[in-house]
C-alpha cells in the first residue's frame, strides 16, 4: 500500500508543477485515483503495480458502473487510469499499460448534452442588467455560448487578455495557450462590467480579475454553476444548464454553421476529435439545426 501511496502522490505531484493543471482538474483526478487504489487494497488486495491487468481495470469500470454512474463519468475515470499508467511507464515503475485494452464507453448521440437557441434568449431575458451583478451574470453567460471555454478559464480571466479591437482573447490552459473570439454581445457587456464594477467597488476594484463576488474578489465555480441554475429556474427551463453543456452547445452550434472540425478542435483545445465527430453526426439530423440559427 505504502508503494501505491507514493506512486500516486508523485503523479499529483506532477500533474500540478510538470502538466500545470488547474486544481479542479487534479481535485478530479485524485478523487478518481483514491477510488481505485481503494478498489485494488479492499476488493482485490492488491498492493503492487505488478499485478494490475487489464481484468482488474475491467472490474473496477464495472463496479463502478453498478453504481449507476453515467457514462461519461465512467470514461472519465478511465481517461485518469490511462493518465496515470502513462506516468508510470515514463518512470519505468511499469513495463505495460493495463488500460490500452479497455474501450471507452460510447454515448448515445440521441441523448446529446445542448440547448436550444430559443433556452439560451429564455435565460438573456431573465437576467436583470439593472444591477452590476446582473450584467456580470449576462457577461459570463455570452462568454461561455460565443467562446466555448470551460468554467475553470473564464473564472481565470483577467480584463487585460481581452483584445476588444479583434474581439478575440488568449486562453492559457496548462504549457499551451490558444486563441479563442467572441460576439459583440461579449464587447457590450464587457465595457458595461467594467464601468458598474469600478463604480461599485473603487478602491477595491482590481483589473487582475474580471469576475468577482459582492465581496469583490474571484467568483468560485460552485457559484457560477448556482448563478447558472438560477436563470434556469427562472426561464422555466426543464433540462440541465451547466458551463459544460454551453460548451457543447457551442461545438453544435459551431458545426451547424460550417466551421471546421480542425478549427473547432484547435480553439477548444481538445488533443482528439471524438466528442467533435459525435456532434458532427448530430448536427445533420434536420430537427436539431433546425434550432440553430445560420
């Protein structure tokens, strides 16, 4: 145990100073990782690298999946063991990967994770942009449907990285960075912020941080998702509304009107094209770009 212990502390350890990911990333992974090496002490009573195979990684996907997890959740904890024996192989603490032979899960394309354009005006509408609040909240909400980003990067933003000339900003993740545009809506709202926040905080106010709390500094993700779902109520809105799921409604959205599979992978950072390809498919049912305006 104390083997694996240590394995697993030098993975972190180079997940945070040697990959640079973010802390919700690694909080992620840990959680995923702490759940196997349990599974192989209690279920398996294993405590070497040695005896892993890819029959011990298929039990555990499937103990798992008796918990009723969804499949994304699933391919996730996959996507951590795939990460961490490619870890292992580099240090040599391995001479194979256990993981290479287990498939990911497939989603069904029927049951796609996006809303609609007419669900994104209900939750403009709902948003009071009386108050300086209310047009952070607007902010947010056209940063995520005209970028694309994830949480972790908008709440990360500073005010300097935003170009407003190009209407274009650069998104640092990790040892890469990319550049990503956004809509006039975000120009507009943007300029709107900055003026109400510096108005409301003065000598708090800081251009370090673009998205700040009523105490002024960084709004947390478990805030912006509460935010989120209070517009959700609000707009009567019946299906999930998350930051990931205006991630993907971007990719649909993107697809619909004609932007590259390349393009799209480059400006969403993604290293393969899977989750692309599926919403590919999606999009040349009639009735889903039928939502989509051209």
């Amino acid at each position: 145990m104390v083997n694996l212990e240590n394995d697993l502390k030098e993975f972190l350890y180079y997940l945070e100073f040697g990959d640079q990911r973010s802390l919700n990333s690694i909080n992620s992974i840990k959680s995923d990782m702490r759940q196997f090496i349990d599974f192989l002490i209690k279920v398996e009573s294993i405590e070497s690298l040695k005896d892993i195979n890819r029959f011990t990684v298929k039990r555990f996907i499937g103990m798992e999946y008796n918990k009723k997890l969804s499949k994304r959740s699933l391919n996730r904890k996959l996507s951590t063991l795939r990460l961490f024996f490619k870890f292992l192989l580099k240090k040599d603490k391995v001479i194979t990967d256990p993981t290479k032979l287990v498939e990911f899960l497939n989603f069904n394309v029927e049951e796609p994770n996006f809303i609609t354009l007419e669900d994104i005006n209900r939750i403009r509408e709902a948003i009071d942009l009386n108050s300086t609040n209310g047009i952070r909240d607007r902010l947010m909400i056209e940063m995520l449907y005209s970028t694309g980003i994830t949480s972790q990067e908008l709440l990360a933003l500073g005010e300097g990285v935003f170009d407003l000339d190009s209407r274009k900003l650069q998104i640092a993740a990790g040892k890469n960075s990319r550049v990503v545009f956004f809509s006039e809506r975000v120009v507009k709202y943007f300029k709107e912020y900055i003026k109400r926040k510096k108005e409301k905080y003065k000598e708090k106010y800081s251009g370090d941080i673009l998205f700040v709390n009523g105490s002024g500094t960084r709004l947390s993700d478990r805030s912006l998702r509460r935010i989120i779902e209070r517009y959700r109520v609000k707009a009567a809105i019946t299906k999930e509304v998350t930051p990931y799921i205006f991630r993907h409604t971007f990719i649909l959205h993107m697809i619909v009107k004609g932007m590259s599979t390349e393009y799209l992978q480059e400006i969403l950072g993604y290293t393969n094209d899977e989750i692309i390809k599926k919403y590919k498919a999606l999009s040349k049912r009639k009735e889903i770009s039928a939502y989509i305006v051209k």
